[in-house]
C-alpha cells in the first residue's frame, strides 16, 4: 500500500480542496480488507469526478483502490471488471468485444466503482440496470451481492456504511459492433456539447419530471459567479471553477441556486456531487 499526502486540488475534477492527510492507495484485496477492519474512519475515492473536498485539512484517511483492482473478465456475455477501471475503458472494451448494454455511460468520467456507488448515467437509465452482481468489501471479508439485494434508483444505490465497491459482474447482450460504435458516437455528440473545463459534471440530481439545468437557467442564473466558481452559460447544471475556486465558492453557490430555484418554482435542488472532508 502506498500512503502519501496530497490535496483535493490534485484528486478532483473540480480542481479545488484542501490538504489531505493520507491517501491510501490499496494494492491488494487482503490489504483492504485488513484496512477495513481497522479503520476507525475512512473515505472512498473513485475516479474524483463527482467529489468536492472541504478547504480545511481532510485528516479522515481516503482510501483509493490501485491496479489490482483495475481488471476486465469476459465470461460469455457477462463482463467481471474491477472498480478501479475507468469507465470509458470498460466502455471502449464491450465495443471492441461486440457487447451492448452501456452505451449510455459514453463521456462519463470516472472509475467503475464511483458509477456504481452513485448509479451514474443517463436521466432514465443507470449503470445499476445492467449490473447482475456486486463486490464489496467490509470488515468481515469481501461479499459478493446480487442485484436485487441492493436498492437503487435514479443516481442513488444504497451501499452499507464502512463498505466499498470492489468490482461487479456487467449482464450484457451480444450486438453488432459498427451499431454499437453508432450508438456510442451519438452519445458523444450530446456530451460534446457541455462545458469545457475544471466540473464535477452535474451539479444538482433533476427533479422528479423536470431537469435542474433547465430550472437553473429559467432562474436566469447562467454567470452567476461567487469568488472563481460560475454556473456555465452553457449548461446551467454545470459550476465551472476558472482555477482558483475555493470548496467555500462553490457551497455559496449552491445555495444561491438552490435558493434561487426554491423561490421561483417550489422546488428543492439536491446536489449530485458528493462534499467530503
Ligand atoms: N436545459 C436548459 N438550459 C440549460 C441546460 C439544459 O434549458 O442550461 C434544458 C435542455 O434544453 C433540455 C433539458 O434541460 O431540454 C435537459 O438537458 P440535458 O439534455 O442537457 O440533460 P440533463 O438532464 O441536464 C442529464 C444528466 C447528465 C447527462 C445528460 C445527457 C443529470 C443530473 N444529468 O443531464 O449527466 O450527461 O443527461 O445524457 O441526470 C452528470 O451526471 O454529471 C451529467 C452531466
């Protein structure tokens, strides 16, 4: 295991954080485990495409998985992938492998482990649907859990506290490869179209019927900017930090918007990404 110091700045797509006291980096599944049993406290790390970290000094150790957790199985039409895999990378090999079923992840960053925990994907479609099996870890061992056994819904799965997200077996279908790379490119076209620069993706879930980007913009809130954190003008469901945005920037921001939206329609945002520190 390699443990070092280092920042949220470096770990995060948002690019702003404090120092972080311990990143763990495990390099094996009899390391985590003993990890897990030992750790009072801890935080999980995927891919930092969905993570703020606080200003202040983050000193709860955060756990991320290394190679050894960064595998792809093939087995017939069942795909068995460590959570440390990019996302991309799983999607780029069940086309390559002629397997249908998770085009709609096309432009998602982040690791397999991180899209599981928040069931990531499209607003009516999520990675969840395809899973038949997940691995976790806790202080008791790794556990290998069916589906059903686990309560998921749009950007939400109900992992156990003090648990982690090893791998997961992916049930796809067989399908033509060139329809697969179509498919994929059209996914692509619509994510070309959001913003460039340091995000966490979405900021807020939509609302049931409804799409917080929309909300946020009929609030006329595209270009609302608190210290170097801006709602994007060209998506408003996106806080774009122009380099030196604080975590602090980007919290006032939120409850601007929230606020904001609240007054207009009734309605109560809730974030998407995670605060953590
Ligand atoms: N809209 C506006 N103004 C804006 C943004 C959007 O009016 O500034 C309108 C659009 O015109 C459209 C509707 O809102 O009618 C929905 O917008 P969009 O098609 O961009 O989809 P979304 O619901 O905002 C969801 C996911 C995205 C994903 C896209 C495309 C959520 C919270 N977001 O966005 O996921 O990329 O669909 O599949 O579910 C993410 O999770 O980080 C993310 C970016």
């Amino acid at each position: 295991m390699k443990i070092r110091a280092t920042d949220g700045k470096s770990l995060t797509s948002m690019h702003c954080g404090g120092a972080i006291a311990q990143l763990m980096e495990v390099e094996s599944l009899p390391e985590l485990i003993d990890l897990v049993g030992r750790l009072p406290d801890f935080h999980v790390l995927g891919g930092g495409t969905n993570t703020i970290f606080a200003d202040a000094p983050t000193t709860t150790p955060v756990i991320k998985l290394g190679q050894a957790f960064d595998y792809l199985r093939l087995e017939g039409d069942r795909l068995y992938a460590g959570a440390a895999c990019q996302l991309h990378a799983v999607l780029m090999f069940c086309r390559d492998s002629g397997l249908s079923g998770i085009e709609f992840l096309t432009g998602i960053p982040g690791t397999l482990g991180g899209a599981l925990w928040m069931n990531a994907g499209t607003g009516d479609k999520g990675i969840m649907d395809v899973v038949e099996t997940i691995d976790l870890v806790d202080a008791q061992g790794q556990h290998i859990i069916a589906r059903a056994g686990i309560q998921a819904g749009y950007r939400r799965a109900e992992i156990p506290p003090r648990t982690i997200i090893t791998g997961a077996c992916l049930h796809l279908r067989p399908g033509d490869k060139d329809a697969i790379a179509a498919h994929i490119n059209r996914y692509l076209e619509r994510r070309r179209a959001q913003p460039k620069g340091y995000s966490s993706g979405c900021i807020f879930k939509n609302p049931l019927g409804t799409s917080a980007g929309m909300l946020i913009d009929q609030a006329g809130l595209k270009g609302t900017r608190i210290g170097e954190a801006y709602v994007s003008e060209t998506h408003a469901n996106f806080i774009i930090n122009t380099g030196g945005a604080t975590c602090a920037d980007i919290q006032a921001l939120i409850a601007r918007i929230k606020a904001e939206v609240k007054a207009r329609f009734g309605i109560d945002l809730e974030e998407e990404v995670r605060f953590l520190g």
